[in-house]
C-alpha cells in the first residue's frame, strides 16, 4: 500500500471514529436512551463521510461498500420499525 492510500484510509477512520465519539456524548449528555437513535446516527455518519472521503483501492472500496450496504438496510429497517410504531402497529408486545 502506497503512502498516499494509507493517508486516505488513516483520515477516514480517525474522522468517522471522531464523529462516533462525538455523536456518542451528544446523545448521552441530552439523555437518550434507545439503541435505535444511535445506529441510525452512526450509519448516516458512516455514510456521509464515506461518500466524502472514499478511500482509494479497489479492495477496500469493494469492503466499503459491502458495509455501506449492510448500514443502509439495517436503517431502512429501523427508520420501517419506526414508522409502523407511529401508525399504530406493533410487532411484538411492551414488557
């Protein structure tokens, strides 16, 4: 791996994992407590830098989207969850 890639790669972990932490005292000083609020957040963080800082190489872009997809159908899942919780239906009872 050239010098240059490795830069790539280096800048889009240490910025998306400084938006995860970010993102993560954000939500707890304001008191959220559902997972849901988190992954969503943290998938859309994923995806926004990913679209601006796409690292380069065919292998990782390759890994990269494999994950990005993996993200964008455990969101549509969650943002669906939501959506039929507000239109009254629920999947499983409240304990």
């Amino acid at each position: 791996m050239s010098e240059s890639t490795y830069g790539v790669h280096r800048r889009f972990a240490v910025i998306l994992s400084s938006l995860y932490l970010i993102t993560f005292i954000m939500l707890m000083y304001v008191g959220e407590t559902r997972v849901d609020a988190y992954i969503s957040l943290y998938i859309l963080e994923y995806l926004v830098i990913y679209s601006i800082l796409s690292p380069v190489g065919a292998s990782a872009d390759r890994i990269l989207r494999r994950i990005m997809w993996f993200y964008v159908a455990i969101f549509l899942v969650i943002v669906s969850l939501r959506i039929m919780e507000i239109l009254g239906y629920r999947l499983w009872a409240p304990t």
